[in-house]
C-alpha cells in the first residue's frame, strides 16, 4: 500500500480503538489483578516468560487511548505516534517514504542502510512485516517506553495499533505479506485473492475511503453534519 493509504488506516484504527475501547482493553478488566496472582508462579519456572508477560500486560491494560486525548498536545504526540508505527515497516524498501524522511534513502548512509537490509532482512516485505516482528516490537516498546517514560504506555499501544495495521493493510494487496515468517514462508492475504488489489490501484483508494467514512460515522460525525443542516 502506498504511504498515505497506510497512515490513513493507522489513523482511523487508533481513532476506532479510542472510540470502542471494549471492556477488556481497559484496566477495569482484572488482567493486571489476575496477573498479579499468578505472577509467583510463572517467575518460579520460567523467569524470562513472566518478563514477556510483564510487557503483554502493561500493553494490555494500558491500552485507553481515550483519556490521552484531553490534552492537545497528547492529541498531536500520538498523531505522531500511530503515523510512524505505520510507516515503519516499509523500512526495508528503499524509496518508502519512511526512507526519505530519514534521509536514509540517499548518499553514503542510505546505501549502507540499503546493504543492511539486502544482506541481513532479505527483500521488501520479509522481516518487517513478520506478525512475530510486531508481536516482539509491540513487547518491547509496551515495556521499556514505561520504563524510561511513566505516561508512555498508551503511546506503546499507538505504536502497536500502526505497525500491525500497516501489515494488515498490505494483506489486502494482491502481493500478500508473509506474516507467519520466518516459520511459514508463504505470503497470506486477509481476504480472498479476488478481492485483493495493486498497490496504487483506485480500489486501494476506495478501500481507504470507505475506512475513513466508517470511522467518521463511529463517532457521529454524519450525526453532527445532519444537526447543522437547516
Ligand atoms: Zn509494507
């Protein structure tokens, strides 16, 4: 998918997530309580697990975006947020735009950057898009941004919601992501091989629109519009 297509939908998942936050993503739901209980048990035997586990629950309980939202200035901070998890795994392409922003598209550093992901991550669409890559990153971010960071946490989640749409997102092209890699190489689509489409296609374009209007219509803005009609 193209770059806007893909900040689009990040934008539109965080803002349905802030909007239907279900009862289990918030920390009302007696994860953490329960987590606490069986903590002791877990760290007996497996010391390394209770850790990951750690970072799954803090990203879990953490997730009310909503709340965040009061303040103008967490408003544009996680704006920010969701915009980079979703541009993120295009990293590995050369001219993604991710790329250029960083300037890791041109001269000494950008063809250094270029070898890396040649020699080490393989071609566009391998690692960055493995669902275990985000599954581990969204880990990782959900425990160490707290850490160094006491209000991170549900920016941990707006990273998490951009990266994993991002993949979700380029299921639906025609090309297919490989998201049991490295295990399984085969490249899966959400959807069934006539629906797909080409990156850039007009139905990659409708399918955002038709996002962004679902979205829109999540949080009554049709409502809205029709109040002010005469
Ligand atoms: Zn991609």
């Amino acid at each position: 998918m193209l770059f806007r297509s893909h900040v689009t939908v990040g934008f539109c998942g965080a803002a349905l997530v802030a909007r239907f936050q279900p009862a289990w993503l918030t920390p009302s739901w007696p994860v953490e309580a329960g987590w606490a209980q069986l903590r002791p048990l877990i760290e007996s035997g497996a010391p390394g697990l209770a850790g990951l586990v750690d970072g799954a629950v803090r990203l879990w309980s953490a997730s009310g975006l909503a709340p965040l939202v009061e303040t103008p200035i967490a408003y544009l901070l996680l704006v920010v947020v969701v915009g980079f998890g979703s541009l993120l795994p295009d990293i590995d392409h050369q001219s993604s735009r991710i790329n250029r922003l960083f300037g890791t598209s041109r001269g000494l550093f950008g063809w250094l950057v270029h070898r890396f992901f040649r020699i080490f991550v393989g071609s566009h669409r391998t690692l960055t898009h493995y669902g275990a890559t985000w599954l581990g990153l969204s880990l990782a971010v959900g425990y160490f941004l707290p850490l160094f960071w006491s209000p991170g946490a549900p920016y941990a989640v707006a990273f998490s919601i951009g990266y994993g749409l991002h993949i979700a997102a380029d299921m639906l092209t025609e090309r297919g992501v490989p998201v049991f890699g490295p295990f399984i190489k085969r490249r899966y689509t959400l959807v069934p091989d006539l629906l797909t489409f080409p990156t850039g296609s007009w139905r990659e374009y409708a399918t955002v629109l038709a996002l962004v209007l679902f979205t829109l219509w999540a949080w009554g803005v049709w409502g809205w519009i029709a109040g002010w009609l005469p």
